[in-house]
C-alpha cells in the first residue's frame, strides 16, 4: 500500500502534466480581454453575451469623495453589418453604490473607443437622431453626445445621458437616494456604430458623471468618477509556465525522495 508521502508526490507529478498538457492545447486568446485598463473586443470569435465590469471611484472639484461611488456591468450583445456600416451593441446595467453618508445620483456614463493599436475609430451619429447606422441608446439614457466631463476629467468619444450635453446637470439616472423615486440601479442598451467593417476595437477612458451629491458637508453638489477597476468575466487565467514547471519538480524530488527512504529488498 502507498504510504501518503508517494501519494503526495504522485499527485504533484500529475498535476504538473496536466497542466503543461492543457497549457499545450489550450484555446486561443479570450475574446474578451483586459489589457492596461482598456477592454479589447474581438467579435470575429464567439464573444457574444460575455461581460464585464467597470467600477468607479468619485470626486468633487478633484477631491476624492469617500463613499462615492457606482459600477457597471457590459454585456456584449454582437455586431451587425449594414450595408457599410458596422454597428456593435451592448447592454450596460449601471449601479450607484455610494454608501458612507453620501446621497448622489449617477447621470451620464462615457468612454473613449480605439482600435487595438489605440488609434481613435470615429463613431458615426454621435449626437444626431438614432436609428440604423448611427451611435444611439435606449432605456435608462437615451441620449447619446461627444464632449467632457467636469473636473478636469477631459474630453471622451460618447457619453449616454438624459440630458442635451455630457455636462449638463439633466435628469434622470440612478440614485441611492430612497426619497426619490428613481432606482438604484438600470439598464439601457448602447450602439456604437462604425465606418466599414470592423471586428476588434477597445474602450477605455471610463468616466461618469456625478449629480445631486450630498452629505458629509456637501450639498447638491456635482462631480465624476474615474474607472478604478476593470474585470472581464471572459479573461481566461492559466498558470505560468515556471509555476508548472516548479511543481514538476518538487514532486519528481519527492517521489525520488521517497524512494531513497525504502528498505532495500532482495
């Protein structure tokens, strides 16, 4: 019978080879991926329905507000060509999770839109009337502009509001607040309509936009939020080829180990 110091190194040995097996067949790269805090898209593989998450931190003329805070969770639904234009959608449910004492309400969400060499790709329609051929949204934000958040964040490709300009201090959006009546927490579904045929393209420059903040000493006051943390449910994590190597080892030295320690028998 095996005694448990041969089991434990057979099982390293075995779990070494397994993964060096699936690392040699392992799928190509995600469809989805994080890299250097942008999301990079390649809808040519089978990337529809996969998400991911965008969190945001909050400040008031360029001081971080504790406690301010929202998140947002894509979900890619697909590209279709027409004609030729290309036209790439997701589904965005935003959130406000501010929490600390602070009342606020998130109302606009925007980003930049590159190709993977992170070359701007111009978006088509931003602005005019929606429909086929031309960025637009529906649901919680209708409205789709170019433009700049406040507080020094800068300018951005698209943002999606219920107001006329990224800015605008408009209506609408999610609050944490339970004396209105709007909800913590929508959706809407976003277009981004493209020049040609295009498969891959990256979004970064996350930014949102802050109204009605309130508490801690601020009242009704506006702000924005960056991007602090990026997740892809669709990025795939393997081991380092090093870590697997490692555990080869140690588990063939065990084993060798083990080996040394057996009475020899004749």
């Amino acid at each position: 019978m095996f005694r448990p110091p041969l089991k434990l190194a057979i099982g390293a040995v075995v779990l070494a080879t397994t993964g060096i097996s699936a690392m040699a067949i392992a799928a190509p790269a995600s469809a989805i991926t994080l890299n250097a805090g942008r999301i990079e898209i390649d809808a040519s593989k089978d990337v529809i329905g996969s998400t991911f998450k965008t969190t945001f931190d909050g400040n008031v003329n360029n001081q971080t507000v504790a406690g301010l805070s929202s998140e947002a969770v894509w979900t890619f639904l697909g590209i279709t060509n027409t004609g030729d234009k290309t036209e790439a959608s997701f589904e965005i449910t935003l959130e406000n999770t501010s929490s600390n004492g602070i009342l606020s309400r998130t109302s606009a969400l925007g980003f930049n839109v590159t190709d993977l060499e992170g070359n701007q790709l111009d978006l088509l329609g931003v602005g005019s009337a929606g429909g086929s051929g031309n960025t637009h949204s529906t649901g919680l934000f209708a409205n789709d502009h170019t433009g700049s958040f406040s507080n020094e964040f800068g300018p951005i490709d698209v943002c999606f509001t219920g107001g006329n300009n990224c800015e605008e201090k408009s209506n609408g959006g999610v609050d944490n607040d339970p004396n209105t009546r709007l909800a913590q927490k929508g959706s809407f579904t976003t277009t981004l309509a493209f020049e040609g045929s295009v498969s891959k393209f990256a979004l970064n420059n996350f930014g949102i936009s802050y109204q009605s903040i309130n508490g801690e000493g601020y009242v009704d006051a506006g702000g924005t939020g960056k991007f602090i943390y990026v997740q892809s449910s669709d990025k795939k994590t393997i081991p380092e080829p090093g870590t697997l190597t490692a555990l080869l080892l140690t588990g063939l030295a065990m084993l060798n180990s083990w080996r040394k320690k057996q009475p020899v028998t004749s």
